[in-house]
C-alpha cells in the first residue's frame, strides 16, 4: 500500500513560478464587478447580537460583513459551476471582504477571476489534496494515540494533521514518521486541545458509569426545579455517588448519582438518574430505533397489560413485545423490588436502564431493569423482560420528560377506593396519574387528622388520631395548570376491637456488605405497634417503633428470624421466616422456580 500512498512532485514548476507572479499583480488589482454584490437583506435582530458579541463587530461592521460573504456566495456558486474541483480550495477573507480562490492551472485563474475571486496560486491541485488526505486516513486507521484531526486546509494549499502536543506514544511517532513521508503536501500541527463530540442525549443509546461495563439511556428529562439537564436510567446502573458518566462517544457527558441523590435500588424501586452537566450535550425528544426509525416521545403512560410495548438499549437495540404483568415484586437475589412490570420483548446484559415506549403515541413507560437467563440471541426458554414504570422515576427524581410537544389531554387521577385505619395506625396510601404534562404536583382536601399528602410524589401518609369517616379527594395539577381528581371515603376507627396481625415478609436473601432495608407491615389490634425480631443474620437489626429491618450482613449462612410485633394493648402476633445471606461474589443471579432472573448489571 505504501507505493499508493504518494507520489513525488517538484517543489517549484516553472510554469507556476511565472503564474505566481500574474496572479499575484491580479490580486492587488480592483475586484471586478461581479463581487461587488449589492448589500444583502438586513440582519435578523438575534443574529446581530451574536456576532456583535462573539466577533467583537460594531453594528456597521456586522452589516457590512453580512453584505460581503453574500456576494462571497455568489461569487462561489458561480466558481463551483464553472470550475468544480478543479479549484484547490476557496475560502472569505473577512479584512478584505473577498472571496479567494486557490488555483493550480493558469486557465483556471482568468474564470475564477472573472467570477469576482480575488485568485491565489495553488501548488497542489484538488486531487493531489484528496489522495493525501485519503493516505493519512489509511496510516490513522481505527485511530492513534494523540491524533486529533485531519484535512484539507485550504488557505495554505496542504492537508494538516492536528496532533497533541504532549502525551505522545510510540504510535503516535511511528504515524508522524509515515506522514512525512508523504512529503510538503501534509503539514503536522501541534494542538493543546482534544475535540469534543457535541452530541445529543437520546432514550436507548449508550452510557458508560466510570469504568464499569456501559449501560443503556432511559429518557432525557429536565428537572423541575431550576432546569437541570439529565436523564433517566436503571438504578443499579448508578449505584456509586458522584461518579463520572460517558456518552456513546466515550466523552464524558455528565455525573451519575450526584451527591448520592439520585440512586434508588431497593424494594422503591429501580432507577437513576444522571445530571448532563458537561457542555455541548444536548437533550433530544427521542428514543433510538437502531435504523428502524427514532421515535419521538411525546408524554409518559402507565403500561397496561395486553398492549404493545418497545425497548430500547445499547446492546439489543429495539425490541418490542407486549405488557404481560403490572407491579410485580422481583427477587434479584441481592435486592428485591416492587411494583416492577413484565413484558414478553427480549433483552440482554447492557440494555440496563434503557426506554421502554408505547408501540403507538410515543407515550414513555420505563427504565429496563433486568429479565430472564434467555436473551435476544442466546438461551432457551421464556424470553422476558422486566421494567420499572417511568412515572415514579420522574416523581423521584423532580425530573420532566423532554418531548416534542406537551403531552395532550387531561389529567386523570386513578381511583381510589374505601380507606380504613385504626387510631394511632401508620397509613400509606400512594396516589398515581397520567395525562396532561407531567410533573404532577398533588393536594388533598377531607383528610383524616394526623395525615398529609406529599405534594412531589402524592403519596397519603401519617398517623391517624381522631375516629371518624371523611370524605377525601385528591388532586394531581400538571405543569400547564390542567387538573384532575379522585374521590373516596375514609374512615379512622377506635382500634380496640381484635389483635393485631403481622404482614409475612417471605423469604429474604441479601448480600454480604449489600445494605438491606425491609419495612415490616402490622395491621389490625391498638396502634402504636412495638416490634421485636429474634436470630436476625450478624449485621441486622428491627427498629422497635417502625418495624424496619435494616443493616449490612457480615456473615454467610442461613437463619431462621422470628419477628413479633405488640400492640398498644399488649397483644401479640409474630411471623417466622427464613433470611439467606450469601457472599459478596453473589451478586447477580438467583433461581427462583423456573426462572432464573438477573438484574441487568452494566452489562
């Protein structure tokens, strides 16, 4: 290859040696009338601005600037119609308001000349500059260490090769020694700046945390509260605080998990998300269709059972299938995570946190979260996937979706149905809604003394204190003011009648070194509860007043954990249950039945 990669040509030919001289005097002459182009239409107002700001130009120079590179362009299509490739290269020259024209054949020079440019002697013809620049693409190849950039630079008739200038390797010398082989046509810069990728972040392409296997964007979203930029994605994807996060391109895009807020991989949920705090990312309405064709999202939806659904990721591209199961608690083996849903598409390590969208409306409703052992291309068997609804992501995180047009139609509020709790009972009830533009903001009126309502999330919680029924109604606002409600009634009982009743856990299995929470669920009796839990594993304690069961276990091996809870009149009711914790090394798979389910962990 090397003998295609150049041939010699003499530095000085005769016949240019005198062409020079021509073209030179032609320069210094008054440019033809051709170029002098009326002045063109005015200035938009913004466009002023800008380059007043960014050039350093009065208001008469912007104006005169702008009537100049109009008649430059006229002065070019006339060129480039005329001549073709035949001209080594054209370029404007703002000091003297002209356009220039590089040329190696003196025959060339009188059209060019006549066509208003202001004609400048080219050593190397548009062809000769191809094939070097085609040469320094073969020696590049896939890339070399320090190589920034190459191309035609048309103002001193070369090909320039932009290199940094320190931090060179032994690759980079070997790849600057092949160059200069090539002879005066290529020229070698020295540059202190690398090049960024100006990019936009798009639902179902890449991302890579820190130095951990890449995983998969879920949806650009803005936050609510000073407009940040980020994306949404799976929780286990962002699990270390403050770490740096790469785009496709391998440019760092912005940071995952920043200030430890924006990670949830628990019985909550999983989800993260990323703040896009780098510059030149932008954020796009879009989900990648891997050359099916992007889709753009227009809104968030909660998925239904029976209907399409499409997912995006980096690994699998776009997969679709339909919604099997709603609000599925998943055992992962090292976490389990409620109110997860099902879908028959397939998936495979990598896709983590990608989008999951609404065959038709473009409507977004997850982050994939993990799925079976049977992937898109490997493995026999049921092929599922398993993702967390998008809706609680964004009530989470404070976080709007980016889409192409506000989400249409009303807001509707899910129904909710006749509540019952006990005086001095702990009540939760968590509110959801759809339509209209999300986020939602929530209000309630007729609740029960002791109980409020979170306006970000909705969610109904506190203590009851006074017996009666009420009738409540709550309300979820949208970001245009568009409102819709739900209706039902509530009622707080004495509590004295019955003993109380302890929810069964199930079966746990945590990690060694893998925090774990598990809120304990008590009803019926005289509330306040009191809670007690005997042979936890090493590492674990119940909090008395809550009923929480959390820690770090430090030891391997299998316990069987009674769990008693006590209500205000001294009854007592209690579960007996089984707690496996496993070594670190045990992170990702755990059967269950006949599934063997795997959260999607980076890849």
């Amino acid at each position: 290859m090397r003998a295609l990669v150049h041939r010699h040509l003499p530095a000085h030919r005769p016949l240019l040696a005198g062409f020079a001289a021509v073209v030179t005097l032609a320069g210094l002459a008054a440019v033809p009338a051709a170029a002098q182009a009326a002045p063109g239409p005015s200035v938009p107002p913004q466009v002023m601005e800008a380059m007043r700001r960014d050039l350093g130009l009065s208001a008469g120079e912007v104006r005169r600037r702008a009537a100049d590179e109009s008649a430059a362009a006229q002065v070019a299509t006339r060129i480039r119609a005329q001549l073709g490739d035949r001209v080594a290269g054209l370029w404007f020259d703002a000091a003297s308001g002209s356009l220039n024209a590089a040329v190696a054949d003196p025959a060339d020079a009188a059209t060019a000349r006549a066509a208003g440019a202001v004609v400048r002697p080219a050593a190397h013809t548009r062809a000769e500059l191809d094939t070097a620049a085609r040469s320094v693409s073969a020696l590049a190849g896939a890339g070399v260490p320090g190589v920034h950039a190459w191309g035609p630079d048309v103002r001193n008739n070369r090909v320039e090769v932009t290199v940094a200038r320190t931090g060179r390797t032994p690759a980079t010398e070997a790849f600057l020694t092949e160059v200069a082989a090539l002879g005066p046509v290529v020229h070698v810069a020295d540059s202190d700046q690398s090049p960024r990728q100006q990019a936009d972040v798009i639902g179902g392409e890449k991302w890579t945390p820190g130095t951990e296997s890449p995983c998969s964007i879920g949806f650009p979203v803005t936050r609510t509260s000073g407009g940040a930029k980020g994306f949404l994605t799976a929780g286990h994807c962002t699990n270390d605080a403050n770490q740096p996060a790469y785009g496709k391109d391998g440019s760092r895009v912005g940071t995952s998990n920043k200030n430890g807020s924006g990670s949830v991989n628990a019985r909550e949920g999983d989800m993260g998300i990323v703040d896009v705090d780098q510059p030149g990312w932008n954020l796009a309405p879009t989900v990648a269709g891997y050359g099916q064709g992007d889709i753009t999202v227009t809104g968030a939806a909660e998925a239904v059972v029976g209907t399409a659904v499409c997912r995006s990721g980096q690994t699998t591209s776009l997969r679709c299938g339909e919604v099997t199961k709603v609000d599925q608690s998943v055992d992962y083996g090292s976490v389990v995570i409620d109110g997860l849903s099902y879908s028959s598409a397939c998936s495979a390590g990598g896709d983590s946190g990608g989008a999951y969208v609404t065959a038709t409306g473009g409507k977004a409703v997850g982050l994939h979260s993990g799925g079976g052992s049977a992937t898109c291309t490997s493995g026999s068997g049921e092929k599922f996937t398993i993702f967390q609804p998008v809706g609680e992501a964004l009530t989470r995180f404070g976080a709007s979706l980016v889409t192409s047009t506000p989400q249409p139609g009303n807001v509707t509020v899910a129904a909710v149905s006749s509540q019952t709790t006990a005086v001095g009972g702990a009540a939760e009830l968590r509110n959801s809604a759809e339509g209209g533009t999300a986020p939602y903001t929530w209000s309630a009126t007729g609740l029960p003394a002791g109980l409020s309502i979170a306006p970000a999330t909705g969610t109904v919680s506190g203590t009851a204190t006074t017996a009666g029924t009420s009738r409540v109604t709550v309300t979820a606002t949208d970001k245009a003011g568009r409102t819709g409600s739900a209706a039902f009634t509530w009622t707080v009982t004495t509590g004295q009648g019955g003993s109380p009743t302890l929810a069964n856990p199930g079966n746990q299995t945590s990690s060694i070194g893998r925090p774990v929470t598990l809120p304990l669920r008590a009803a019926g009796g005289s509330a306040p509860y009191s809670f007690k839990a005997s042979n936890l594993p090493a590492g674990l304690t119940v909090n008395a007043a809550t009923g929480t069961v959390s820690g770090t276990p430090t030891t391997w091996g299998f316990r069987t954990s009674t769990l008693t809870v006590t209500d205000n009149a001294g009854r007592t009711a209690g579960r007996v249950g089984e707690h496996v914790h496993r070594p670190g090394a045990v992170l990702d798979v755990v059967v269950r039945a006949a599934h063997r389910l795997a959260q999607r962990e980076h890849g």
